[in-house]
C-alpha cells in the first residue's frame, strides 16, 4: 500500500523538479535573450567598453564628499543604504504624518530651491523631495528635469533649448498609453550630457 502511494510521490515530485526548475527557467532564458537581451542582461549602459550604470538602477551624481553637482540632472532621493545601494532597496518606512519625514521633506525642498535657484515659495514636484519604495528609481518627472534645466545648461555652458531638447529625448511616455507617470531617465539623461561637444 505504501510503495503503491510512495512510487507516483517520487515521480511527481522528480517531473516536477525537472519541468520548474530545469525547464522552464531554461525556456524564460532562451525567450529572454532572443526577444528582450538588453533587457533580460540588465540593461546595461557601456561607454568606452565599461559598464557605468543601467538604465532600470538611480544612481546618485555627487562629487567625493557627497554633494550633488551642478553640471547633472539630480536624482530622487534615495533611503537605500546610503542611497541607490542595490543591496539594500527599500524605503524609509516612515508614514505621511511621521514627523521625521515631514521635516526630511521640508529640508529637501529647501535644498531643492536653493540648489535651483528658486524663489522660497517655489512649488517643488514631489518627487524630488521623496524617496522611491525601491530606492533605485532611475525616472523623474518631467516637471522635475524642467527646474532643473537652467542650472545644468548654466553649469555646462550649454544653451538651455540643447539640454531641453536632451531632457525631451529621454523622455518616456505612460505605458500602454495611460499607466504611470510620463518620466525622465536620470542616468541616461546625464550619460547624453556628457557625450554633448564641449563649447569652446
């Protein structure tokens, strides 16, 4: 009676085996990288046959001491580690009412006006004073990279129409035409700043 029960048990649980955890991952594999390969490799950015970043992953763009530059399109903030560290994605986990994150916000849009050059009561998108739940979100908003653009075009020497074009061109619009948010890719943004010739 056992044996009679004990013998399918086994051959279930190896077709199973072979079938979910030999096939189909092989399967999602192929499908991957024959119809998605950038995407199912990461997709990675390379210049100069070196990877510098993906276009799914923020990172910051500060200089040694932490402080955001002028010359880059500024990223949302990030609670990851110590910001856009993928081996710690996550949030601050502090609620809408939490003090703690009220006054993070109000210190933000403080820097955020300041480092702009925005009047004090300036309006500030709200993504640039609050963190992702990943921590790693690559987008802002259009509103967003449109502050921004003065002091990146002041910073680079670049007239602001060229940085405006730039912010046009890694723009990405709601999927499928009305999910999300239209968003700007940060890293990819700054990546085609710096191949930008360098006026004279």
């Amino acid at each position: 009676m056992l044996r009679a029960q004990l013998v399918p048990a086994i051959l279930l649980t190896v077709l199973a085996s072979v079938l979910l955890g030999v096939a189909y991952p092989l399967v999602t594999y192929g499908i991957g990288q024959l119809a998605f390969r950038h995407q199912a490799d990461g997709s990675l950015i390379s210049r100069d046959n070196q990877v510098v970043g993906s276009s799914l992953l923020g990172q910051s763009f500060t200089d040694p001491a932490g402080n955001p530059l002028p010359q880059y399109f500024q990223p949302r903030p990030s609670a990851a580690g110590n910001g856009y560290d993928g081996t710690a994605s996550g949030a601050s986990n502090l609620g809408p009412g939490d003090p703690k994150l009220l006054a993070a916000i109000s210190e933000r849009a403080a820097a955020y006006r300041a480092f702009n050059q925005l009047p004090g009561d300036a309006a500030v998108p709200v993504d640039a004073v609050t963190g992702s739940g990943s921590g790693l979100d690559p987008d802002i908003s259009v509103a967003n990279a449109g502050l921004q653009t003065p002091r990146v075009a002041a910073a680079r020497h670049l007239p602001p129409e060229t940085v405006t074009a730039l912010v046009r061109d890694h723009t990405t619009g709601r999927a499928l035409g009305f999910l999300g948010e239209t968003v700007v890719n940060v890293v990819e943004l700054n990546l085609a700043l710096d191949s930008q010739p360098r006026p004279h």
